[in-house]
C-alpha cells in the first residue's frame, strides 16, 4: 500500500534512548569485543561492532513505520566514533524530508559524553522498489580455505561467496537477544530484523577472503525488498566495487543482495577497512 507523505512526515522528528549491552557470544573472547581485553590495552571496555549500532539504529524506522519498513524500507549509517559496551546512545531522527523515490530522515546517534558516534539516515519509499537485476551476479558456495589477500591486493569484480544456509528459529532468536531486539513486531507476525540480516550479508563478505586483520566496518547502506522469515534459507549475492587507500587504511567497498529461498529481500552497499599500510 503506497505511504501518505503526511501522515509519515507527522511521526518526525522522533528519537530513543539505547543502553548498548554485548551478549557473552564465544566469539569475542580473546578479540577487542571482549571486556577484559579491551581495557588491557586502554579501552573502557569492549569496543561494540558497527553491525550492533547499525541495528540499534533501524529500531528508529521499525517504531515510526512498522512492518512496512521492513518491507520496502532503507537506511544508512556512517560510524564516527567508538561505541563501549555499557554505553547509552540518544539517537534522534530530524524531519522527514525527499522525494517519493525515499523520504528520509537524518539520524544522530550520541553518546553520554555528547560526542556523535554515528550518523545516517531511515527511510521509505512511497511505494514497493523494483528489485535491480542481479542476473550478472552468481552464487558461489564459500570455500573450504578462503583465498588470502595482502594489504592492496583486493580489486573490484571481486565476487563474494555465501554459506548459503538456512536461519533456524534458535539462530532467529539468539540474535534477537544479541541486539536486544524487544520489539513485538519480531514475535508477531515474526520476521527477522535488519541487523541480522545486515550481519549475515556482512559475514559472508568477510568469509569470502583471508584479510590480513580484522575487517572494520566504517559505514552500510540498506534497501528492503521484503521480509524474511525463520526457517529460510538465505543466500548472499555480490562483488567487490572499490578499493583504496587512505591515511594508511586500506579500504573495499562492497555490494550484496540477499536472497531468502531464491527472492531477492535487501541489498546492501558497504564501507570497511581490511589491512594498514
């Protein structure tokens, strides 16, 4: 069903209030997401993955719109500044603004220091967006040993592997509790949020090459085509689209539709860091 630009205009500006709090996922154990190894080397405490802002973020437009973003929805987020583990976000959505194309609200996350951690934007389209065609795209199982590549070596056309696996309901609800997603909407009617499925695109990505260190993710961009469901089997798409080098960081950029049981639901544009000079 097409929006009212006037009736969504009257649901900005609008804002929330986050505590930021890190599940105890084996994972991070021994990395910088862990507590005790972050203030060993200086940190207040675990430095919180971008993926966990971006989806502290998205509960702005899942509170202004509901399923409907989630449906044909976009946002993006720009990460600036660090983000602990115990740390209280404000993050305040100005008014809503833009075309038919995307009406857009621009996002300031802040911390308690009153320091802008990260900034964006949520929106929604007036109606459904085609889906781009993805037929010059393959889907390549990951390998068992993913190719390594050195500091400077990525390049664009660089296709992306996916796991292609299916998210059980257990997997559904884990990350639910790993975002600290509370928001009825994911229990009834139950569809899977945007953080998650951000983060598995971003996982197969990652998985696709041995990095030289740790990828660190500096800013994503998303458009919804459709809702997820527990029990799909989802499948990442992708390539790489650009790599550089700035003030000693190496860079890729990256673009990935996920597919739920072979339909295209998101697309995802992606910044991050992979190696420094």
């Amino acid at each position: 069903m097409p929006s009212s630009f006037s009736a969504d205009k009257a649901l900005f500006p609008r804002g929330l209030t986050v505590h930021v709090q890190l599940d105890d996922d084996p994972r991070y154990r021994g990395s910088i997401h862990d507590d005790d190894v972050a203030r060993a080397r200086g940190y207040k405490a675990a430095l919180v993955p971008g993926a966990f802002v971006y989806g502290h973020i998205s509960r702005v437009a899942i509170e202004a719109w509901g399923q409907v973003w989630a449906e044909r929805g976009g946002m993006g987020a720009r990460f600036r500044r660090p983000v602990y583990n115990g740390d209280v976000l404000t993050i305040k959505a100005a008014e809503l603004v833009g075309s038919p194309e995307m009406r857009r609200a621009g996002i300031s996350a802040v911390n308690e220091e009153g320091e802008e951690v990260a900034s964006g934007w949520v929106g929604l389209p007036d109606a459904q967006p085609v889906v781009p065609d993805i037929s010059g795209f393959a889907i390549l199982p990951r390998p068992e040993m993913p190719p390594r590549v050195a500091a400077g070596e990525l390049q664009p056309g660089m296709p992306v592997t996916t796991a292609d696996s299916g998210l059980t309901e257990a997997e559904f609800r884990k990350s639910l509790s790993a975002f600290g997603e509370r928001h009825p909407l994911y229990s009834d009617p139950g569809f899977v949020h945007s953080g998650c499925l951000m983060r598995l695109a971003m996982g197969d990505t990652n998985n696709s090459f041995a990095f030289p260190a740790p990828v660190v993710l500096t800013s994503a961009e998303a458009q919804h085509f459709g809702l997820v469901r527990p029990g799909q089997r989802l499948t990442t798409v992708g390539r790489i689209t650009d790599a550089s080098l700035h003030k000693g960081k190496y860079y890729f950029e990256s673009e990935e539709f996920m597919m739920a049981d072979g339909v295209p639901v998101a697309r995802f544009l992606r910044t991050s860091i992979y190696a420094y000079a």
